[in-house]
C-alpha cells in the first residue's frame, strides 16, 4: 500500500508496518498529529515523516494482520 493509504488507515486505528520494519514493528496514529510505536512511544507525526520522505518510503506499508 502506499504511503498515502497508510495514514488513511492509521488514522482509522489500523496497526501498520513497513517493509523496512523489523517483524514486530507497527505503528498507528492517535488523531492526525501523533505516531504511536508498537513499543508505546508517542512524538508527532511530521517529525515522524521527515525522515522517511525519500521515495522508499511511498510505498511498501501493509495493515499488520497478526501479532506473534
């Protein structure tokens, strides 16, 4: 999915990864300003993005379906 789609469905409270996450590594957002990692960590959204805006970054999300 891409990047655009992700945030869509964070903001609807879908857990998502990336391709460059680790196994277990998710984040969603809590209303439109705040990233929450899997590990509880909170910072707002545009720190987040700043250094993930390269091309890699637009596509490869998925909504995570299982956590192990």
């Amino acid at each position: 999915m891409t990047k655009s789609e992700a945030i869509k469905a964070m903001k609807s409270g879908k857990k998502v990864t990336h391709n460059y996450f680790g196994s277990k590594e998710w984040i969603t957002m809590k209303g439109n300003e705040a990233i929450i990692t899997e590990e509880g960590y909170s910072f707002p959204s545009h720190k987040f993005w700043k250094d993930r805006n390269s091309k890699e970054w637009e596509t490869g999300w998925s909504i995570l379906t299982a956590q192990t």
